[in-house]
C-alpha cells in the first residue's frame, strides 16, 4: 500500500493514532491488496466536513460458485483504528443497490460489527471479512434491468435457491469434502491415518513434497491402496481442498536455532501460497515446528485472515486436560493450556460445566481453581508429544471444521490484541472452530505466575519472529 504520496502524508499527519493507523492499513494491504488508499472530503450528517483518508476498491463475494467483484469505499475517521470506518457500496452504472439488512438505499453498510467495534479485538480485515460473509448470503448488489436481462430481484432470488436446499443447509454442504496433508514421516502418516477413521471425507490426498526432511511413508500407502486416500507429489493435487494440514519440516544441520528455523520458512515460501492459490477458501491448519513460528509465518506468506491459519499448538494438551479434570479430579469444567507451546504454557479452565447451555469463557486467574489445574498439570507430565498423538489431535480439529461444530480449541492464533497484547504473535488461545475458521473466546486477567509467563513467551516469539527473512 503506497501511503507515500504527499497528499496522504499530509492528511495521515493529522491522525491521532498516526503509527498505529500506518500498521493497520499495510495489515489491510497484506489480506486485501485491492484497496487503495486516497484522500477526500468527508460530509457529515450535520454537514460538517473533514479532509480524511478512504479506502476504495473491490471485495470478492462468492455465490453460485462464481466470484463477483463488489466496490466499497470505507472512510477512516482520524481516531482510526480505535473507531470504526464508515463502510458505503460503490456500485459502477452498471449496477443496481438491493436495499437490505446491511446496506440502505444510499449505499451505507451496516453490520454488526461495526456497532460493536473495540479495537483491538476488532479490525478492518475482520470487519471485511464480516461484510463478504453477509454479502454472500443477501448481496446487496445487481445488475441494471435491459432488455436482454432479467429483473434484478428475479436474479437475487434464482442465487438464494442455488444456496439452500430444500433442507436449510447451503449447497456447499453437499459437495465433495476434500483435505490434503502436505508432508510426509511419521507425523504425516499418523494425520492421514487419524483423518481417515475420524472424519468423513469424500478424498483424503498426502502429498509427499521432495523438500522436506520428513518424507516417507507414501510408497506404502500406494501399495496398500486405501479407499478415499490420494498419493500425490504434487502440490497441485491438494486443490479445491477444505482443509489442508501442512507437517513439512525441513531441519538444516546447522547449529544456531534462528538459522535452523529459517530453513523452514524457506521451505513454506515455496510451498504456502500455492496451497492457498489452489485452495483459496481453505483453512490451513499448521503441525510443523515450531509450530507458533511456522503458523505465523504461514499466515504472513498466505494472505488470508487470521481466522483461517491456525497451528496445532496446545490443542493434544488441552484435551488431554479436560479429559484429567473431568474423569481423575471430578471438576466436570473443560480446561485448556494456553500460551507459547514450550515450558511456558499455562493451564486455564472454563467458567461453566461441560454439559453447561451457557457461553464458554474463560475463569479468571488467581483465584480457587489454581490448585487443581496445577494437580491436573502435574498428572499430564508423564504423557510425551508422539506423532500419533499429534495425528489425533489434528485430526479431531480437522472433523470440528468440516462438521461445523462449534467446538472449543486451544490452537495457536494471532493472539494480538487479547489480554492486552500488543505484539503482533502467534500463541494458543482457545478459539471457538468451524467451517469458516477460528473465533477467539474473550481475554480474562490471569495470575501473575501465569501472566508472566505469556509475557515472557510473548518477547521470545517477537524476538525470533524479527530474525526471520519471511
């Protein structure tokens, strides 16, 4: 995003948030690169005015199998990003605005998210995210009546029956499910076995790529052929995937860590956009070490938003604690481990029960339930990190994903802004999963053994994050 121009230079100047305003509009260039900054005159209801900058450009709204470009402009008031933008459709002389929930007459957009907005919690790329969500299921959007088309009213309803069936599901639902897994070893192997007796996928394709240092396996499941599984060594076989779960590893012999860690970022530079290039609507789900880094990396060479990169992170431990806390200690409250996947990680636990109806947060530190988590975490210190382990807990992700669940996983996520993060990092933070990606339950204030430790995983991250060439 050039932001150089001495036009914008000039009104950016005069924003009250100038350095953190400049982060958010190159994170909004990073996901959306189609909208581009100008300056203009802002009218107000009260027809007071305002030089401002604005972001114009298109966003992709998918039905019918087909992609549409919509134009937008959202206006930046001079507090941005601590208040939200004010959203209108710019529609071409070609189009017609369908006037709905979302959007009126003149074109204003309106959405939930926007009446609701606390940054950090909320940002432009979420909100965008948000508005080609609802977009897809009422475009607001048509083309102008002629002669040779049809009423543009006709043709939103003939899109809303191509979307539901006569069930209420939407037509994706019945198309092919399709998840790949790219890397082979032990770690590959063990997720397509798991992903195979646990969900229920039409094809499972296990891409054995040349460049990683955990290949293998692959020649075995060729010659014992299983139903639904693809060998492939290619990575265009991973294309039109839901799901694609990425185990490559490519450890160098060299002895500092930062340059043992860098050669698998080399390697994901030449394997993740084209994953995302094949799959655009995918979640990449990430099980390669170290898995906060590489999930990181992964969303910075991808370009999609936060909520569709994820890493395995704390997930096998956090199961592994709900399951001491429930059946060794009777607490019947699910727990997650939160926090850098290393020493650092801390146990937390629900505010409600398991068979509970209430919304799932997360308990406050200091307070009762420390002694039992450090009982529970005492109990799981025997039980190591084996690849069949992690396979399972891959692929119970994998099946909350393609089943729409709604479950409750402790993945590792863009944790900025929870808690109060600053830090742009990757840590696990349980996160509520479903078919279109990740939802972060709210930050609570922890204890200060444990608030100390987040901080400290924190600091480490974004050190070895700044000594990487992504």
């Amino acid at each position: 995003m050039d932001l150089k121009s001495e036009k914008i230079q000039r009104i950016l100047s005069k924003y009250k948030f100038h350095d953190v305003a400049v982060e958010e509009l190159e994170k909004i260039n990073r996901i959306f690169p189609d909208l581009k900054p100008f300056t203009g005159t802002y009218t107000f209801t009260d027809s007071s005015q305002k030089e401002l900058l604005k972001l114009t450009g298109i966003i992709p709204v998918k039905f019918d199998g087909r992609s549409y470009n919509f134009p937008v402009q959202l206006w930046l008031l001079d507090s941005f990003p601590f208040t939200p933008p004010i959203c209108h459709l710019k529609p071409t002389s070609s189009m017609v605005i369908r006037e709905g929930k979302h959007v009126n007459a003149k074109g204003r957009i309106h959405l939930p998210g926007l009446h609701s907005w606390d940054y950090p919690k909320s940002s432009v790329v979420g909100l965008l995210n948000e508005m080609i969500t609802k977009f897809q299921e009422d475009p607001p959007l048509s083309s102008k009546t002629t002669e040779d088309t049809k009423d543009p009213h006709q043709l939103m309803a003939f899109v809303s029956n191509l979307q539901i069936n006569d069930g209420g599901s939407r037509q994706y639902d019945q198309q092919s499910i399709k998840v790949s897994v790219v890397g082979g070893g032990d770690l590959g192997m063990a997720c397509v076995m798991s992903i195979l007796a646990k969900c229920n996928v039409d094809r499972l394709v296990f891409i054995d790529i040349a460049e990683s240092s955990t290949k293998g396996g692959s020649t075995d499941l060729e010659i014992f052929s299983l139903p639904k599984v693809q060998v492939s060594r290619d990575i265009s076989a991973s294309a039109g995937s839901r799901v694609v779960v990425v185990t490559a590893n490519s450890w160098s012999s060299d002895e500092s860590y930062v340059k043992v860690v860098q050669t698998n970022v080399d390697l994901y530079r030449g394997i993740i956009p084209n994953l995302v290039h094949l799959s655009p609507d995918t979640i990449l789900l990430i099980a390669s070490q170290p898995v906060d880094i590489m999930t990181h990396v992964a969303w910075r060479q991808s370009g999609l938003p936060p909520t569709r990169v994820i890493g395995a992170g704390c997930n096998l431990d956090s199961e592994r604690l709900s399951y001491v806390l429930d059946i060794n200690l009777n607490t019947h409250k699910p727990g997650w481990v939160i926090g850098e996947f290393s020493d650092n990680k801390v146990p937390v636990m629900s505010n409600v029960g398991l068979n509970s109806n209430g919304a799932m947060e997360i308990a406050p530190g200091a307070n009762a339930a420390k002694p039992l988590l450090d009982r529970a975490f005492e109990l799981m210190k025997s039980r190591g990190q084996r690849s069949w382990s992690v396979g399972l807990s891959v692929a119970d992700i994998t099946n909350t994903i393609l089943t729409d669940r709604m479950k409750t996983h402790s993945i590792s996520t863009l944790a900025q802004g929870w808690g109060g993060i600053g830090a742009e990092v990757f840590l696990s933070l349980p996160c509520i999963m479903g078919a279109n990606g990740s939802t972060r339950l709210a930050g609570v204030s922890l204890g200060p053994e444990e608030d100390a430790k987040l901080r400290t995983s924190v600091n480490s991250l974004s050190a070895l994050m700044s000594q990487i060439r992504l």
